[in-house]
C-alpha cells in the first residue's frame, strides 16, 4: 500500500510543493519530463505559492482568499498525482533522488504476518430457533 506523499496541512504542503518543484525544474529532463509537465507544474506551484501566501497574512485573510488558496491546492494536486505514480514506477528513479524530491521510499521486502501467540475462543449461543450466534475473543 502506497503512503500519499501530499503533506494534509497547508504549511506542510507548501514547503514540500516548493522543494519538489525545485527538484524537476533543476532535474527534470534528465528525469526525461516533457516541458509541457514541468511548465504546468511551475506554474500550478507560482499559482498555489500566492494564493497561500494572501490566507497566511491577516491583512488578506477573507473567505474569498481562502476559496482561491483550496482550489489552487486542488489544481496543485490534480497536476502532482499523476506525475508522482510517474516517478515513482519509473525504475530509474533512485531512493537518492526519492529523498531529494521528499518523496516515500518503497520497501523492496515484504515482512510476514506475525505468528500469533494464541488461539481465539468461540462460545456458541443458540438462544433461537434455527439462529446460531458464534462470538470470537482472543484467549
């Protein structure tokens, strides 16, 4: 199961947003990114930075403000999704490059389910015609 890399607080996006937007537009064609995407990116991540930045002020701190500032992390977002599910299957994407971007580091191992140490208990109730009730409880 994959851990959304999207930080679900607002400060914490934007410096994860910024760091992960410096990354491509320094490396990404080598990363083999059409210009098109890193285009798009830049300018979703100028258009969430301004509009985060009006919600953190007092002075612009309304509800139209804050209206702006979500439907900028929506587009933000709509434009990251894709892109990570890219980098991440890409096999040429190292871990080094994962950490630089902040980034989740796939496990390359699968850890067994843990053998348990007890068996469960079941106790039957039959307290109606042809219903049977069967409870489990750990010992």
């Amino acid at each position: 199961m994959s851990r959304d890399p999207l930080p679900p607080k607002d400060a914490d996006f934007d410096k994860w947003a910024l760091t992960f937007a410096a990354y491509i537009a320094a490396n990404g064609t080598t990363m083999g990114l059409k210009a098109a995407v890193m285009l798009a990116l830049a300018s979703g991540v100028t258009a969430w930075t301004h509009a985060y930045a009006a919600t953190i002020n007092p002075a612009t701190d309304t509800s139209t403000s804050v209206s702006v500032k979500n439907e900028a992390r929506t587009a933000l977002e709509s434009l990251l999704r894709p892109l990570l599910r890219q980098i991440q299957a890409d096999p040429a994407t190292t871990d080094d490059m994962r950490t630089s971007m902040g980034l989740h580091i796939p496990s390359r191992t699968h850890t067994r389910a843990a053998v348990p140490t007890t068996a469960p208990q079941l106790t039957l109730t039959t307290g109606q015609h042809l219903a049977h009730v069967i409870g489990i409880m750990d010992a």
